[in-house]
C-alpha cells in the first residue's frame, strides 16, 4: 500500500511570509518542534500552534516547522522567502520508510544537557520526558521512495541512468526524540 505527497510551494516577499508559514503549520497539528536558523544562531524548540519564532523572523533565513501530520519548510533568499508545506494523502506512488537521523550531542543528567566535545557551546534542544543519561537526540524521519520501478532497462545506458538517481525521492521530518543509538 501506497502514499502521495502534497506538496504546496509558495514564493512570497519576506513581510508577508511569517502569517504565511503561521498559517500553513496548522497542518503539523496539535504541537511539534520548530527549527530556525539565523546567521547567529540556531533554535531547536517546541511548537505550538500560535507559537511566535523563536528569533526575529527578519534574521531568519531557513527553517522548519514538522509534526506527525505534516511540515513546512522556508528559505530566505534576498528580500522573498519560499515556503513548502509537506503533508502525505491518499495515494499509490510513493512507500513511506521510517528513518532516524542523529544530531550532535549526548545528554548529561547531571548537567541537565546536550554536550559534544566536538561542538563549542550548549547544544540546544528540546526537553523530553524519560530522558536519560547518555541519550542521543535525534529527528525521526519518512522517507519516500517510488512504489514501483518506472520502467524496465534495455540498454547499459538505461540501467546507469536508474542507478545513478538518488533513492529517496522525498523525506519530511515527523518528530524529534532521544535515546540510545
């Protein structure tokens, strides 16, 4: 059994796109986890919907707003922010497959946070109940891969042509959580 994927993809000047983003993030649903990156910083907190931008929306120039229902995405470039809203519906071309991805850092209870030796300065995320010494904090992930090969090879050409295509033909993040890898 299949999904599809909609995709709503916007362009819009940088004044109008934070009611934008606001308004297509009540797709996500109840809550999730908003991520926005400026050129100073990086935020990684809770959404709620109504929540206001952890930064200035003006300093902000890519982020994502995701939950189990849905995400949207932004990128800023000049004076025009993009937007994509990603939500799955009713559909056969794509299977959906559940993927983890780590983020930097372990959590250390006694310092009540994420730490990397790598990494300078406080690794900032979400707090999560039931967290434990050690736990890696990481984004789960659908990944969309086509449901059926689109056609049958003939030729060497043809054969490189599908290798050489990346696999995963879409992904949207569904949750953020933590443990052991």
């Amino acid at each position: 059994m299949g999904t599809d994927l909609e995709c709503l993809e916007k362009t819009l000047p940088v004044a109008e796109a934070a009611a934008f983003i606001q308004d297509c993030a009540k797709a996500v649903g109840g809550s999730g986890w908003i991520i926005v990156q400026s050129f100073v910083a990086i935020r990684f907190k809770v959404w709620t919907p109504g929540s206001s931008f952890p930064l200035d929306f003006g300093t902000i120039y890519n982020g994502r707003i995701f939950g189990a229902n849905a995400e949207v995405r932004w990128v800023r470039d000049g004076d025009h922010v993009t937007v994509w809203r990603l939500r799955e519906v009713p559909g056969t071309d794509f299977e959906r497959q559940f993927a983890k991805y780590y983020l930097w850092g372990r959590y250390n209870t006694k310092d009540k946070r994420f730490s990397e030796d790598t990494v300078r300065g406080l690794l900032d995320y979400p707090t999560l109940p039931r967290i434990a010494d050690d736990d890696r904090p990481y984004v789960e992930v659908f990944e969309y891969t086509d449901a059926e090969p689109k056609a049958v090879m003939s030729t060497a050409g043809e054969l490189m042509d599908l290798l050489n295509r990346p696999r995963v033909a879409a992904h949207r993040f569904v949750r953020f959580g933590c443990g052991k890898d």
